[in-house]
C-alpha cells in the first residue's frame, strides 16, 4: 500500500512537469514552415502560387529578394519557409522535398547505413550525428533529413534490442524508466532551442548548438576516455568492474520509490534516474544524439556496466525515435526512400555490432564511444569560430580560414565515424578469432583425454 | 547430419526473406513518386511510413540475422 502512494505521488510530480512541456509545443518541425506544389511562377513579378499539401487551397507568395524565381520548379513537392521580418508571405527559401536518386547516393547512404548500424549495435548509439548531415550534403533538406533519419532509427535500435536482450544485456525497466523522463527532457531541450531561435535567430541557435556539443562531449567523451585509459592499464582482467564513486554514493541515497533493476544489478532510487533521463532527452533535443549523455549517465551516476549501459540505450533509443517519428510523420517530412535505403545495411550492421560486444571487455566500449565523441568535438568546435563571428564575439575570419574550418568539421565526423567503426570492428575480429582458436584448443583437449 | 539439416534449412529461408525484401525495395523504388506522395501526408498517413519501417525491420532484420549466421558471424556461447 505504501508502495503504491509513492508511485502514484511520484507520477503526480512527473505529470505537471510533462503537461506543461507538451502544451508549449512538441519536437517536429517548425510550424511557419508551408509544404505544397507550386501551380504558378511568375518569374518577372517575382510572385508565385503554391497548393498546400493534402488541401485544395492556393496560396500566392512574394519571391523574396534572396530567392532565384528561376530555381523554382513547377509541380514538385517543396518545403517553404517564410520570411516574417519581409513581410507576409514573403518565401525566404524553397526546398525539394525529394531528392532525385542517382546511384552515387544509394551508395553513399548505403555506406553510411551500415557503419551507423554497427556503431549503433555497438554502443548503443551514433551514426545521427553524421547521417543527418550526410542526407543534407546529398541534397535533403535539414526537416526531411532529421524526419528519415528518426524513422531508419528506430527501427534499427529495435533490432539491437532485440539481440543484445538476448544476450542477456538489456535492462528493459532501465530503458522505460529512462524513455519517460528523457522524453520530457526532450520537450525542455526544445523549448530552449525554441527560445534561442526567437531571441537570437538562427545563427544564435547554431552557435547554441555547436556550444553544447563541444563542452557536453569533451566533458564527457574526455572523462569516459580517462576511465577507459585506466581501465585498459590496469583493471581489465579483473571479470567484474566496481561502479564509480559516485554511482555507490547515489545508490546510498534512500528516497523512495527505490527501483530495482536486474540486469543492470542496481538499486536505487528512482529521482536519481530522473536527471539522467532529463538530460538525456535534452540533449537529443540538441544535438540529435541523446546517448553521449545517456550512456555515461548510467555508467557513472546509476552504476551500470558499459556493456549493460550500451544495450539498455538501444531500448531508449526504440522508444524515442518511435515517438520522435511519428511527430514528424504527422507533419508529413519522412522519405520513407532515405529511411529504408539506410536500413538495408544498418540492420546487419546492428546485428554485427551487437553481437561483437560478446566478444570485447566493457573498457572496449568505452574506448570507442571516447573516441567517437571526441573527434565529434573537433567536428563541431571547428565550427565555433565561424559562429562566434557572426556575433562579434570574436574578429571577421577569412573566407579561406571558413572554407578549411568547415571542411575540416566534415572530415572529421568521417574519421569520427570511421574510427569508432575500426576501433569496434578490430577487437570483434580480435575476439572472434582468439574465440575459435580457444574452443580449437578444447576439442584437442577433448579428443586426447578420450 | 543434423548440423547440415540446420544449414540447408538456414539457406533455405535466408533465400527466401532476401527475396521477399528485395522484392518490397523493388516495389517501393518502381512506385517512388506515388509512395514518397502518400507516405508525406501528415495526419493519418503517418501509419504508412512507420508501418513501412516495421515490416521492413522484420523482413530485412530477418534475412540479416539468417545471412550473419549462415556466414558463421554469430555471438560468442557462453
């Protein structure tokens, strides 16, 4: 009975705090944004008419002075945005919803698909903080890439769910009680991205963007790499690794309701799981990759394996992107195309990265996830300057410093992602083979004593 | 005996879910304009692309899983 009032007192705390989050706006697109057909362009007046998407309603738009009338395109579903400080109805830029696929793209996003996948099936999460960009730089616009990418991961991470549950490593009631928080978190993450936006447009939500991801990911991705550092020196034969500090410490703190969580081996206290989820959801909301928060939040604040922390991340994941797809399926931005291309390969690739963590030693995973998150990092404080520029903050940067800044922020995040897919694939094939020659051994062994 | 019983029967429905999916990509590319149309509807519409994913995710998850094992990737036994 006393059980029982905790709960419902507990979801009564939870339940204001999420009404009020949902009623300030859902994650999704940006609600000025028009999606249509355009019936009429008329390059000399610098006028056109589009007809909404799903309505028989016509619409007549100004071209705005930045627009090409002549890049515009009849009868070709586009995404519109509207420049309000113009003026109304004023088209502040037009976007093809969909791009034309050639062959050169099918392999790209085949590519991407499949290191993604192991990645994801590996540690639990990655791949959105480059494929997002990738379907851009391949001609998607920013909604409809966010919109694809959202629906090839959920069904990705429930596949590597599926697997790395059957290798006894996913703590479910860790995933559920992570996604109802985190998905709150979410909500918060873009009510700040939403005030951002209004206060200091779109440069100063990129320059928010880029901030968060550098100080989150070195802070973090630095201390997992530490960790990992004097995991690999000293402790890595030892078969079980002790929680941190300050998980034991967390895990002291009596507060009912207290949780239990199985395969994870935790107890604890089920308030100290709700800034982790928070933050989690937050920073999907961010940066589009809430396990670079999630996962280290359960190894060091919670006290989970990185092993059972990976995989339980995989089931958050599922919950979220599922959610998350079906707000951008409700305002019609998925390329169902872009989403199924990509799970053509990231659904072995998952299925390959989970079963390799069988082979590796929890430090393996948080070597690679450091890895990842660190040369992340570099990615995006090389965008920094750029940003902080157009601010004032600091002095006008030459077009050659941008032009390197920038591609070094793109090769970056392929060598992010080409490492971590190295580092994870190595210590499987390094696993697998010592594997075989150890059970060679042992039918040797067996076959002698008969 | 057993073991290549299990292996043929392995081979006999990685073929099978391999053909299935393919069979759904070819659908879903020969019909693009009408699927990419429908499927960005908004409101109610937003069941076909999860939907999609769903049925996609169980038939290519499949034959992945099916094509992994046959290629003798599998998890370490404990």
């Amino acid at each position: 009975m006393k059980k029982l009032v905790i709960v419902v007192l507990f979801s009564l705390f939870l339940l204001p705090l999420a009404s009020a989050v949902f009623a300030a706006g859902g994650a999704g697109p940006d609600k000025s944004m028009l999606k249509g057909v355009f019936t009429e362009i008329n390059e000399a007046a610098h006028t056109a008419v589009l007809r909404k998407d799903g309505t028989t309603e016509l619409k007549s738009l100004i071209i705005g002075e930045k627009v090409k009338p002549e890049t515009l395109r009849l009868g070709k579903k586009v995404l519109v945005s509207l420049d309000h400080d113009a003026g109304e109805n004023v088209i502040k830029d037009v976007s093809i919803m969909f791009m034309d696929m050639t062959l050169k793209k099918l392999l790209a996003l085949l590519t991407v698909g499949l290191v993604g996948g192991i990645l994801s099936g590996f540690i639990g999460s990655g791949g959105a903080f480059v494929l997002t960009p990738a379907m851009m730089s391949l001609g998607a616009p920013g909604a409809v890439a966010v919109a694809s990418n959202m629906c090839h991961k959920f069904p990705k991470a429930m596949i590597g769910t599926y697997k790395r549950w059957k290798y006894g490593q996913v703590d479910i009631k860790l995933a559920l009680t992570m996604s109802a928080t985190a998905i709150v978190g979410v909500q918060i993450g873009v009510m700040i991205q939403k005030y951002i936006l209004n206060k200091w447009g779109n440069d100063g939500s990129n320059l928010y963007v880029s901030a968060m991801f550098v100080v989150v990911l070195v802070l973090v991705g630095g201390y997992v790499a530490y960790d990992a550092y004097k995991l690999s020196k000293g402790g890595k034969d030892k078969p079980e690794q002790t929680a941190s500090t300050l998980a034991l410490a967390m895990q002291k703190i009596n507060l009912p309701p207290m949780m239990n969580f199985k395969v994870a081996k935790v107890r604890i206290s089920a308030w100290v799981t709700i800034p982790v989820g928070l933050a989690t959801g937050m920073l999907a909301a961010t940066i589009a990759v809430g396990g670079f928060i999630g996962v280290p939040g359960m190894i060091y604040v919670i006290g989970a394996s990185a092993m059972v922390a990976s995989a339980t991340e995989l089931g958050i994941a599922f919950v979220m992107g599922l959610w998350g797809s079906i707000q951008w399926g409700l305002s019609g931005l998925i390329d169902i195309r872009l989403s199924v291309l990509l799970l053509a390969t990231s659904l072995i690739g998952v299925q390959v990265g989970a079963l390799g963590t069988t082979y590796v030693k929890d430090y393996v995973i948080k070597i690679t996830m450091a890895a990842t998150m660190l040369i992340v990092a570099v990615s995006r404080g090389a965008l920094l300057p750029g940003y902080l520029a157009k601010f004032g903050l600091v002095g006008q940067i030459s077009p050659s410093t941008a032009a390197f800044l920038e591609s070094l922020s793109f090769w970056a995040l392929v060598a992010a992602l080409g490492v971590a897919g190295f580092i994870s694939t190595g210590a499987m094939v390094k696993g697998m083979i010592a594997d075989r020659k150890e059970s060679k051994l042992h039918i040797i062994a067996e076959a002698d004593r008969a | 005996m057993a073991t290549q019983q299990s292996k043929s029967k392995l081979f006999l429905s990685t073929v099978i879910f391999g053909a299935v999916s393919i069979s759904f990509y070819v659908l879903l590319f020969t019909n693009e304009k009408l699927v990419t149309d429908t499927f960005t509807k908004g409101g109610i519409y937003t069941l076909f692309p999860i939907g999609t994913v769903f049925l996609f995710s169980f038939i290519h998850g499949a034959f992945a899983s099916n094509l992994l094992s046959l290629l003798g990737i599998e998890a370490k036994k404990k």
